[in-house]
C-alpha cells in the first residue's frame, strides 16, 4: 500500500509538471504569434505599400526638392499618427533616401543631356548631403565627380589668366594644358557648352601668352644687343601700352618694359 502512495505522488508530480510546461509552452506561441501579426500588421498596412509606390515614382523621374520634402512630411506625419512603428518610421525613410538619391542622378543626367543649360547648385547641394546616406553613396557619387570636373573646368580661364599675369614658364604651362587635357577626357559633359568652351578658353589664354612671350622675348634679346642703336629700340617701343594693347593684360612685360624707360 505504501509503494502504491508514491506511486500516485509521482504520477501527480510528472502530471503536475507537465501541465505547468504545456502552459508555459502555450503562453509563448500565445505572445511570438501576437507579435508575429503585429510586426506582419505593420509591415503589410496600405500606408506603407503606399509611401513605397510613392517612392518608387520618385525615383523614376528627375529629382525636385519639393517632391522629396512632401513625401518626409508625409512619413513623419504617419509615424507621429501611430500609423508606423519606430523601426518602420527608419526603414521607409531610408526607402526615401534611396529613391531620392536614384531621382538625383537621373535629374544629373538629365541636366547633362540638355547641355547643363541652367545652374546645378541645388542639385548638387542635394547630392553631397544624399552621398552620406546608408547605401546612397554609390548611386549619387559618380554624378558629384563629375560635377567636380565640370567645376574644375569652368574655373580653368580664371586659373589661366591669373598665371599670365606672371612671367611665361614652361613647367606651368605644361601643367596647365596637362589639367586642361585631363578634364576634357570627361566625355560625360563633353556636351556642356559651358565646359568645353571654359576648355577652349584656357587654351586660348595659354597660347596668346606663349606667342606673345615669344615675340618680347625676340624684341628684347635683340634690344640688349645694342640698346642705343634706334632700329633695336624701336622694336622694344613697340611694346609700349600706348602701342600695345595686348600688354596691358600682361602685368610682368608692361613692367619689364616700363623699367628700360622707353615708354612715356
């Protein structure tokens, strides 16, 4: 009788613990299915599947400020409502970001299809902001490098003139038609007008100067000469801004021929 008390406990203890473990086993598929179906809610609501499409009309047209702030506006807005978790909130403005900057490079390439006929400021400012976005670097990035070329270019005759106001030197020139012949391979804008003819410009400056060097230096290597015979001074008069205009743009030669006090 007494083996068969222990018995009935044991069976009572197993059965006792066994109903506390298929409770416990059914309180947790009870609450992984709950959140199961929160997480599904929230990612399946017609909010999201609609800022999605959104989005992906976004980035199926060239890049506006305005299109871009109002689809934000949007979002925030449902978050704030309770229309989106925290975690959806973050992954749908990074569906945003990306469409965004997708609509940026198509706007850079339109811009440049249509011969950069119009300042790029805010596209551009745009960009470098989008280039630190997660993931966003690699479809926005090869527009900014060559925007920093069609930049580079447009400032090349500043660049050259500012050199002219010295002496003609071989090594600058050579480093300045080099930069000019490195930026013109940018075949991307080759059909900017605005770039290719800040090209042709800087060449242009290049060569009035290395031709005008040439003849100074002709004249005057003739001058030293003999700087009493007339027919060698006359050369170095020639110079003079009174008879030259082109020197004016010269500041070191209008010097230098100011200091052999042949001009009035």
């Amino acid at each position: 009788m007494q083996r068969t008390t222990r018995d009935y406990r044991r069976l009572f203890l197993i059965l006792t613990l066994a109903a506390a473990v298929l409770g416990a086993l059914h309180l947790l598929s009870s609450n992984d299915d709950g959140g199961a179906v929160e997480t599904d809610t929230t990612v399946g609501t017609p909010e999201a599947r609609s800022f999605m499409l959104a989005c992906d009309s976004l980035a199926a047209r060239p890049w506006s400020a305005q299109a871009e702030r109002g689809l934000q506006m949007r979002l925030d807005l449902a978050a704030s409502q309770g229309l989106l978790s925290a975690d959806e909130h973050l992954r749908l403005t990074n569906y945003l970001r990306s469409s965004s900057a997708a609509s940026m490079q198509l706007a850079f390439q339109t811009w440049v299809g249509g011969g950069c006929g119009y300042s790029p400021n805010e596209l551009e400012q745009a960009m470098r902001k989008a280039v630190n976005w997660e993931g966003c670097k690699p479809i926005v990035e090869p527009g900014l490098r060559l925007l920093d070329t069609y930049r580079q270019a447009l400032g090349m005759p500043d660049r050259c003139t500012q050199y002219t106001r010295g002496p003609f030197e071989q090594a600058k020139d050579a480093e300045l038609r080099g930069t000019i012949q490195h930026l013109a391979v940018a075949r991307e804008v080759a059909g900017c007008s605005a770039f290719s003819n800040a090209l042709v410009r800087s060449r242009g400056i290049l060569d009035e100067l290395a031709a005008f060097d040439k003849e100074f230096r002709e004249a005057e290597n003739v001058y030293k000469k003999n700087p009493n015979e007339f027919s060698y001074r006359m050369l170095m008069v020639e110079f003079c801004p009174e008879n030259n205009d082109r020197i004016k743009q010269y500041p070191h030669y209008l010097q230098q021929v100011r200091d052999y006090g042949l001009c009035d």
